[in-house]
C-alpha cells in the first residue's frame, strides 16, 4: 500500500549525544530553541576502530586520560555536561529518540543534543511528545516522538544543515537514506 509523505523537512537517523528532561508546568510558558558552542561536552561514545591495531589501542588510551583529565580538572565547573550517545531521528520539525524514562503524550521536554560539528554546537530543542512507542531489543527503553515547540530559523537551519550533510555522506557512500 503507498503512502503520501506529508513530511515538510528531510530525516536523518543517527548517534548523537544527548539528554533529555520533562519540563514541569511552570518552566513550559515560553519556549525558545537555541544553539550555543560555550559548553564543553563529554559522551561515552568510543573512537572508531582503525585498522592498525596497535594504533587503535593508542588511540582508545588517550581519549581515556582525556576524558580522566576533563574530569579530574573542573568537576565542579557549570559548564560541562556529561552526555551519552543515543540513537534518534531528527528532521526540522521535530524527532525521535530512545529514552528509559516514562513520558506521557503531550509532556514538553527540553532536549540537549550535541551536533559533532567543528566547533560542536549544542542544541536546546523544546518538543511535545505526540508518539511513545516500546523498543523490542529492550524492555526499559522507549521510543519517543516529539514535535518542537519555539523553534526559531537559527536552530533550524543547523538542524537541516546536518541532515544534508549526513544525506550527503550516505550517498557518496552508496548507502540508502
């Protein structure tokens, strides 16, 4: 059976860092996304491997000591986020990802996503969940679909931006989208 795709912007499925929140009802007045590059993120997401085993060890050591120095060096500075690598799919209107905790439709969440971007620029999206949906591989986690609230251009076009270059890279690599 075909489908129309009303869809108004591309998607893109991916590995990004990111955490997300329940906004209580007093902090859900007015939402405004924004892009800021002042934050100093940390994930738990490895190197990839590198054919050249030696080196690829080397390689995971160092970014061990690096994450053990950023650490050990400002533990309490206000601007480091400690992130992990979640699967999503993000489009300019709005996104899905995984998540362990219970949402219900219509909660408004504030999403921090880092874009690995040079400089990294972080993302903080506000979004109503429209779809909660189980994961079959596990049990705890859920799929959560929300469509974003107080988005501004600025915020949209690093979204989009993203998106193509991913498409992009897809395609040079051969793969499907």
């Amino acid at each position: 059976m075909a489908t129309n795709n009303h869809r108004t912007y591309p998607r893109v499925n991916t590995l990004l860092p990111v955490t997300v929140r329940r906004l209580l009802p007093a902090e859900s007045g007015e939402l405004n996304c924004r892009v800021t590059t002042d934050i100093i993120v940390i994930d738990d997401f490895l190197p990839p491997q590198v054919q050249d085993e030696l080196l690829n060890m080397w390689l995971n050591m160092l970014n061990a000591k690096l994450d053990y120095l950023i650490r050990q060096a400002s533990p309490k500075r206000e601007d480091i986020v400690f992130m992990n690598c979640e699967p999503l799919n993000i489009s300019g209107s709005g996104m899905s990802l995984v998540v362990q905790e219970s949402f219900k439709i219509g909660d408004i969440l504030e999403i921090r996503m880092v874009l690995q971007t040079y400089p990294s620029k972080i993302l903080y999206l506000y979004g109503e969940t429209v779809r909660i949906e189980g994961t079959p591989q596990k049990a705890e986690s859920h799929i959560v679909s929300v469509k974003f609230r107080g988005m501004n251009d600025e915020v949209r076009n690093e979204i989009l931006k993203f998106d193509y270059k991913k498409h992009r890279q897809k395609l040079s690599t051969g793969k499907k989208t």
